[in-house]
C-alpha cells in the first residue's frame, strides 16, 4: 500500500484523508474518537509496531479536520450522515478502497463502538479486534463518569455543574473550568504537546451530534448506545484495553470480556482515556502480544 498521505473518494462525492505509515504484511487499520476527533494519537503507531512488520493506516472521518466538511446545518445532510449507520459502512467502504482484508481494526472511544459494530457485522474481513477505551453500554458510562466527577470536584462543583446542565449553559466559564479539570484527570492524564493545536480541530458539529458539550455530560445520539445484546456476534480474537484511571469503567470492560467469545482485557496503571499516549509502553506492550499471540495462533481467551 503506498505510504503517506492519499485522499480517496467516497462513493457519495465526499473526500477523505487517509494516511499509511510502515510497512509489512500484518495491516492495522485504525479509528479515532469523538465522534468528530482526529487520526493524531495514532501517527506513531507505525513506528511502534515496525518491529512487527506492521503497516498502520489511519484516517480522518467524514466531517473530521483533514477530511471532507459537509453543511451539517442542511437538515437533509445530518440526518443522513449523523448516524451510526453511515459511520460504521464508511469503515466498510474505507476498507474496500484501500484494499484490506484479513487485517486488524483498532478503535479508541467512539472508534471503539465503529470496532463493536463493525466486527459484529463485517468480521469476516478481520484477523483481530482493538477496542480501545469504549463500552458496549452507555448507562455504565454515565454512572462512571458521575463517580469521576465527585471524587475529583466534590458535592459542591458537581451541583454547578448539574445546575448548568438543567440551564443548557455548558459554556459557563465556571463550568468549563471543571470539564478542564476533569480532562487533565481522566481523559489526557500526561497533556502532550504533540497534539497540541492554536485551534480547536474537533468537529463540533459531529461531537455535538453524538455526545454533545463534552465527554462528562452526554447530550446526543450516544444516549442510545446499548450493544451488549450483540457482542456475541463478534468471533474474531479481541483485544480490550482501557486506563486504569478513566472515564470507562473497567467493571464493564470485564463484562465485555465474558460476553466476546475471545477477548481478553488489558488494563494500563496511570493510563486515563487515551492511555496510548499516558502510558505508552504497557499500552504497546499489550498490543504487540496480542497481535504476536494471533499472528503464531497462540491466543487464547
């Protein structure tokens, strides 16, 4: 596959970037959060995994910084490509232009739903599963995040903040003051500057869509995501990773284990939600041996 940078065309006219980096015959496809986030905690990936002759391909969603920007404020275009059916057949049709097949798809967050959803219904493609910091039930998410909210603010910010959630002012500057603390606790414990931006590049319109003001009040389509019902229909060897210090509760990451026929958990020590970045060498470590296990049919649930 040819490296760096290559924009392709999707079927419906819109432009996505896409970016490969390494090479060898063991693919890795990768899938970035939000929804509306960006490829960037996955640029080093290649260079992690060379020793494992792994290329890595990483690519911006519709609607993400170095992709494609449709009107979403046309109601025709949100309401068609909104949805978790469009994402998750854009994974599918990514894959089809690229020309992968027996490869592995790695998703962190939202990407990790995209995981869920995609090895449920397209496994037959995949060699192997990443889900990276997401679960398979969204009122789990909830009840953890309230937990992370009072044992880092306390009673009193955490009534602020649910006042300014019953007002619909989640731009309160107070407010947003707390979300900060909150982010530097459980979502980018270490704060790299490597990603660091003079902008915001997250797409607001899609993360506002799907989550809505931030990752510790959720206000969109997210509210309805319930796959447990569905993780048995996902037959390839699974990876499951989260932080030990973050915004998913790692109970449910255990029941995601049980419930997918051949998973296994990870857990990284003083990993928040983007643990590849807090702790990366345990992080790789997990991932290297799980994509070694499968590659020499040595795993096992």
């Amino acid at each position: 596959m040819k490296q760096g940078t290559t924009i392709i065309t999707l079927d419906n006219g819109y432009h996505l970037w896409t970016n490969t980096q390494g090479h060898g015959d063991i693919k890795l496809l990768c899938l970035h959060g939000g929804p509306g986030g960006n490829h960037e905690y996955w640029e080093n990936f290649g260079e992690k995994l060379a020793d494992l002759g792994v290329q890595v391909t990483m690519y911006d969603q519709l609607g993400s910084w170095y992709s494609d920007q449709p009107d979403y404020g046309d109601p025709e275009i949100a309401k068609k490509y909104l949805t978790y059916d469009y994402f998750l057949e854009e994974v599918e049709e990514v894959r089809q232009k690229l020309g992968l097949n027996n490869f592995y798809l790695i998703g962190q967050s939202w990407g990790g739903a995209l995981v869920q959803m995609y090895a449920a219904k397209y496994g037959q493609h995949l060699k192997g599963a990443i889900i990276s910091s997401m679960v398979d039930e969204i009122d789990d998410y909830v009840k953890n995040i309230n937990k992370c909210r009072m044992d880092a603010l306390g009673p009193d910010k955490v009534k602020y903040m649910e006042q300014k959630e019953a007002e619909d002012d989640l731009e309160d500057a107070t407010y947003q003051s707390y979300v900060d603390v909150l982010n530097k606790e459980y979502v980018d414990r270490k704060q790299p500057a490597a990603i660091s931006h003079l902008i915001n590049t997250m797409s607001t319109d899609v993360y506002g869509a799907f989550q809505g003001n931030n990752e510790f009040v959720i206000t969109g389509k997210l509210k309805d995501w319930h796959f447990r019902k569905h993780l048995k229909e996902i037959n390839v060897p699974t990876l499951i990773t989260f932080g030990e210090h973050e915004t998913m509760p790692i109970a449910t990451a255990k029941i995601m284990q049980q419930e997918i026929p051949h998973a296994r958990l990870e857990t990284t020590p003083n990993g928040g939600h983007h643990h590849m970045i807090d702790n990366a060498p345990v992080y790789f470590d997990h991932l290297e041996k799980f994509i070694k296990d499968v590659e020499n049919n040595n795993f096992n649930d």
